[in-house]
C-alpha cells in the first residue's frame, strides 16, 4: 500500500483558483499513489483575521467582530460557488460553514462579555479557518469527481492541554489517524485534514502553533506509515538563501533532516520547525514543493544530504532578535545562577534562540526575540536581585537591534577551516561579530551581528557558500 500525505499551505488555498490548481495536482498525484491524505492549512489571512476579531471584541469593539465574520461569509461563499456551483453538495458546504462563522460570532460575544480572550478561547477561534477550509477543498474534489470526506484533526490528534502550542500524544494520536483514516482508503476516498489542530482528551480544541499546519502533514504522514510527505507552498523549493536579499539564490535539490530542521529554525520560513521530528524515526521523505508550478521536483529532505563539494548549503538571518548579557565576576563558580537565569527567561514566556557563556564563567549572553526583552530584563533582575546587590553581578545589558545569522550545512563539521572562511568573509565585508555558537547538531554556525548588518552578513557568506 502507497501512501502519499500532502499538505497544502494557505497561500495554495487562498484562493478558488489556488484550490483548482491543488485539485489539479491532487487528480496527477492519484496516477502514481494509490492512497492519498491531504492537509490543509486555513485560506490566507484567515487566521489573522480571525485572532483580529477575537482582540478587536476582547477590547469591547463587535462591531470589528461582526465585520469580521461578513468578510468571512462572503470569501468562502465566493470560493465555494466558484467551485463547486449551485449542487446540492455546494448547498450542504455552505451550510456547515456558515454554522462554523456563526460560531465565531458566538465566541467573539463570550469574549466581549468577558473583556479578555484566554489561550483556551484563542484555540478555538483561530481553529475555525481549517475547520472552513477542509469543507471547501473537499467539496472543490468532489465537484472534480474524486471522492472526498472533510475530517477535523481534532477528533484524531491528541494533544496536551498547551492552548497555542499542544504537543501530540503518541502512541494515542497514531491509533486514532489510522482508526480514522485507513477505513476511507480502503474505500477509495481521499481525506481533507484540517492542519494545525487538535484537542485534548476532554475535547478542548488546541492548535500546534502558528505554521503548525507542516507539522500536522508530518503527524499524518509518520501515522499512516506514509512513502513520502509532500508540502506544498507557493516557492520552489528551499533556497541557499532569501532571493531578495541575493539574486543568485538557488533551490536546493536535497537536504538531510538535521540540516532541514536547522534551516527552518534559524528563519527558513519554508518549513515549520517541528514538521522534521515524526518522520525522522521511521526516515520518511519530505519534499517541499510549489503549488503554482507543480512540474518543479522541488526540495527532497532525508536522512543523508546530497554529496556536495560546499561545506555551506544555506545560509538564513533571523530579524528582530534582542541580545541580553548576565555579566559580573562574582559569578565565578557561583553554582545556579545559569539555572536561575533561564528561570527567569522561561517565567517571562520568551523563547531562547541561542547561548553563550565566557569560558570564565563572567557572563552569559542570549539572544530572544525583541518584542520580549522589557519582560526578561525585569524578570532577571528579580530574580537576582541579591547578586546584583551584592555586587556579585555587575550589569544586565539589553541591546536591541541585532540579527542571527546562520551558515548551514552538513559539510561544516567534517571540513577543516570552515569556520575560518566565515569569520574571514564577515570581516573582509568589515562587518563585527558579537556573538558565536556552534550548533550540538554540528551542522551550523550561528553569529550574532547588528541589524545594519545583517544584510552583508548574509550576501558575504552566500558568496562564500557558492564559491
């Protein structure tokens, strides 16, 4: 039995005629798999819309949340009549989805009554663009003449009750997807998943994370023992780098998990970052391809890279990054006070994106995202506030305006002078380096430059990659 899960993102449904195109490619890919599940992602701009009304009532405006869910009505109307006509099928669609807007609007009124939007309300609002978009992709099949069932996620994925970031329960979830889904193939019908989704085991929507709709093609993917798991988006493939920024990027052919999981984390936008870790045991193939020009083989991620002469495949920068320095000799030997530290960091809500220390044990610098460096800082010098009275700590240093910059590849670690060639490129283009880690998988370096910078940063090393 050959299974292909596909997984289409919200620009390769954002519109009738993207969803055509994704109808096309899914009738092509029936030539060659005999089983095919497909998960989608909400149309584009939805889920912004939708966290946008839930805000807009949380601050007492419904009348925002009630043009919301028009705009809402008439963009899913308007596809689906474009698709799938006047059929009664069309009829039965637009009715679930109309009920699924309603919805919206009743959760927007229980927000405004309460003058605040929980984690556990934001779930199950922002859910509400997959649950429409399923509706519609499988309706726009059937109306091609393939058998589809729309299916929620959240009937199948279980999930800790982590509203914005629930992590899937295995071996539970795996039991439910083949429960679900393995009868529909066997009687020839494709599944329209929703992606990003899922629940908890008292039926509490939850969503993966922003992008987490990856995540969830790879979810099904590794639970149905899947052949390959193809990602749809709206580029070719992933590149040496941003082409905006270099006009001589290139889509790479082939990638290795590690390399993969590097790029999405350090910024490559292609793929979510957690989308790597269900098919990485069972060394399932993902390709990342281009809906709007399906001929292109696009990206092929696996265990092994593609034998290359460049030690750097790729290279990403990651904007709007705060670097925050711990420093102070009376730090020295000083046992938990990285433990402390990262506490703190953990407490504000911020994600660390990278770390060094001083071999003297003098200072710890991180980097974080910008929007959460006022709440770290308060929240360290709470939680030190004795060392720094003590003077054991001397300052707590916040400077804004930097970027990571990240040379990937496989070759890095296997290759004498890699990390020379970086840092003599940076410098050749004059650009300062404030901080250097090199990543556990081995397979990256990560520096730390001024946001002025950042630009250079990533032309110089691209040249360097492509040398």
């Amino acid at each position: 039995m050959s299974v292909l899960a596909m997984k289409f993102g919200g620009t390769s449904v954002g519109s009738s005629e993207a969803i055509g195109q994704l109808c096309q490619i899914v009738t092509a890919q029936q030539q060659e798999w005999s089983n095919i599940v497909v998960v989608v992602s909400a149309m584009s701009k939805v889920t912004d819309m939708l966290l946008s009304g839930a805000h807009a009532a949380a601050r007492g405006d419904r009348a925002s949340a009630k043009a919301t869910a028009e705009a809402l009505r008439s963009r899913h109307q308007s596809a689906l009549h474009a698709l799938a006509g006047q059929s009664d099928d069309a009829h039965t669609v637009n009715a679930q989805i109309m009920a699924l807007i309603d919805e919206f609007e009743l959760l927007t009124q229980s927000v405004s009554v309460l003058g605040e939007a929980s984690p556990r309300a934001i779930d199950a609002i922002s859910s509400l663009g997959e649950r429409m978009s399923v509706r519609l992709v499988a309706a726009a099949l059937r109306a091609t003449g393939i058998a589809a069932e729309a299916i929620d996620a959240s009937d199948v994925v279980l999930t800790t009750a982590e509203f914005g970031n629930g992590a899937p329960i295995y071996p539970q979830t795996r039991e439910q997807i083949r429960s679900r889904i393995l009868p529909l193939f066997s009687q020839g019908v494709i599944p329209v998943v929703t992606g990003f989704i899922g629940a908890t085991a008292s039926g509490a929507v939850t969503t993966l994370g922003r992008g987490g709709s990856d995540y969830s093609g790879a979810i099904f993917g590794e639970a149905l023992d899947a052949d390959m798991v193809d990602i749809y988006t709206d580029v070719d493939g992933v590149m040496t780098t941003d082409p905006r920024l270099v006009q001589s990027a290139q889509v790479l052919d082939r990638l290795s998990y590690a390399e993969m999981s590097e790029l999405a984390y350090f910024g490559a936008k292609v793929l979510h970052p957690k989308t790597i870790r269900p098919v990485i045991e069972r060394g399932i193939p993902i390709r990342i391809r281009n809906t709007f020009n399906p001929s292109h083989t696009g990206t092929l991620v696996t265990r092994q890279s593609e034998s290359t002469p460049r030690a750097i495949r790729a290279v990403t920068v990651i904007r709007n990054m705060n670097l925050i320095t711990v420093e102070g000799r009376g730090m020295i030997g000083v046992q938990g006070v990285a433990a402390r530290t990262f506490g703190a960091v953990a407490q504000a809500g911020a994600n660390v994106l990278m770390i060094s220390q001083a071999s003297s044990e003098q200072s710890i610098c991180f980097v974080i995202p910008n929007d959460h460096a006022r709440q770290v800082v308060d929240a360290l010098e709470s939680a030190l506030k004795h060392e720094i009275e003590r003077g054991d700590i001397d300052q707590i240093k916040s400077r804004d305006e930097v970027v990571i910059v990240t040379a990937v590849g496989v070759g890095i670690h296997e290759r004498p002078g890699v990390a020379a060639g970086v840092f003599s490129a940076l410098a050749q283009a004059g650009i300062n380096i404030l901080v250097i880690a090199q990543g556990s998988s081995e397979c990256s370096i990560s520096m730390v430059v001024a946001a002025n910078d950042g630009d250079n940063a990533v032309r110089a090393l691209h040249a360097l990659a492509l040398g």
